[in-house]
C-alpha cells in the first residue's frame, strides 16, 4: 500500500513538474528558448503518467485476492460409458418430441394458409 501511495505522489510531482517546465518553455519563447526544454517537459509527462498507470495496475489496489489453489482430487471423475449414454438417449429423445412438435405446427400452418387461400378464391 506504501508503494502505491508513494508512485502515486512521484507520478503526479513529475507530471507536474512537466507541465511546470512546459509553461516556463511557452512563457520564454520569445526570448528564443531551446527546444530541449519542451522535449523534457513532453517526457516529464509521459513519465509520470506512466508512474501513475503502473501505481494503479499493482496488486496492491486489490482488496480481496484470492490466492491461486491447486486442483483438488476429490473433483468429480469422468462419467462412465454407461452414464453418457443414458445422457446421449435422453436428449436425443427430448429433440425427437421436440422435432415432432415442430413438424406438428408446420402442418396445422400450411392447412391453416390452404384454408384462407381456398376462400379467397
């Protein structure tokens, strides 16, 4: 927690004292100042936002982490040949039902569309 806190004032200092460095750049112009002045405040910037992201991507920021357990063995075995099977039979009895039920409703549609064409004519 020390650490973040600590990157976290370094990076806003330096991000300061970059845009610090980029006005007194601005305010000498016309006293014809170095560009060297205005790449330093650019790279003073980039640094402490840089800081600043990594001060907010540490774990340190994280209230409730877990810590990484080993597989245990007690998880539940692969089922047996036997077991899939019954699995297998009873979807695909559950998909038969339900195709049948869907041809069912095509054709009471069809009659239904034959009904109105038939008066219409």
């Amino acid at each position: 927690m020390q650490k973040m806190l600590v990157q976290t004032f370094l990076g806003l200092l330096v991000m300061i004292s970059g845009f610090f460095s980029a006005y007194l750049y601005t305010k000498s112009l016309n006293n014809g100042a170095s560009p060297l002045l205005l790449i330093i405040a650019v790279l003073l910037v980039v640094l402490g936002v840089r800081i600043l992201f990594r001060a907010s991507r540490s774990n340190a920021t994280a209230l409730n982490v877990a810590p990484d357990k080993p597989e245990d063995d007690t998880s539940p075995k692969v089922e047996s040949l036997a077991g899939r099977l019954e699995k297998n039979n009873a979807i695909m009895s559950e998909w038969a039902k339900t195709e049948n039920t869907r041809n069912r409703l095509k054709m009471l549609e069809m009659s239904a569309a034959a009904d109105e064409k038939g008066k219409k004519i």
